[in-house]
C-alpha cells in the first residue's frame, strides 16, 4: 500500500472507531469513516489472541494486497480500519479477498459495476 493509501497514526485510527460506522462478517471486521478528501486510506488491526506475529502479519499481508487488487472498486474519500478476527487465521488470499470485499458491500462502499 502507498504510504498516502494508508492511515498511520493512531488518532486517525481512534478518529475512525469513535466517529465511523461498521459492518463484520465472519473473518474480518470493518470500520469506516466518510472524510473530506478525495483518497480513500486504510489500516489494519490484528489482537495478539489471533495468533503469533508470523499469522498476524500473514493475515495483514492479505489484507493490503486486497485492498490494492481492489482500490478501484472502492469509493473515494473514505478512511477503513479492517479488524482481522481469530476465523481469518488460516484462510487463503481468495477466502480473504473474499471476506474483504463481503465487508465493502455490506458497508455500501462498492462502486456500481458497468
């Protein structure tokens, strides 16, 4: 992920928890938050209780490389916070696209297709 594609500081994070909505499925977790920008950014969080740092980071790892497979589909001017939950743990890059992208459509985030 680009580093003007990502949220970086924890205020941002907490900005995003206090003020934003959210949708979760089984696998992932998503709050979101409407910004004036025209960049949507996104930032990921993974509990110790997951798994070991190598899971986390596999999982995260997942995580950002669906957002940039679908940065396109998404709608501009939004900050996300994607929460990793304990079923994620395991899954493969589809299951987690998958779940990713089940999260977008939830939350209503998702361009129309043409």
């Amino acid at each position: 992920m680009r580093r003007d594609t990502r949220l970086t500081v924890g205020k941002e994070y907490g900005e995003v928890y206090s003020r934003g909505g959210s949708v979760a499925n089984r696998e992932l977790a998503l709050y979101f938050l409407k910004k004036e920008s025209d960049v949507t950014r996104a930032g990921t969080s993974i509990s110790r209780r997951v798994g070991t740092a190598v899971v986390r980071n596999r999982i995260k790892r997942l995580i950002k490389e669906s957002f940039r497979k679908n940065e396109a589909r998404i709608k501009e001017g939004y900050d996300l916070v994607f929460i990793a939950r304990h079923a994620a743990k395991g899954k493969s890059f589809h299951e987690v696209e998958k779940a990713f992208i089940d999260v977008l459509s939830k939350a209503g985030l998702l361009r129309e297709e043409r």
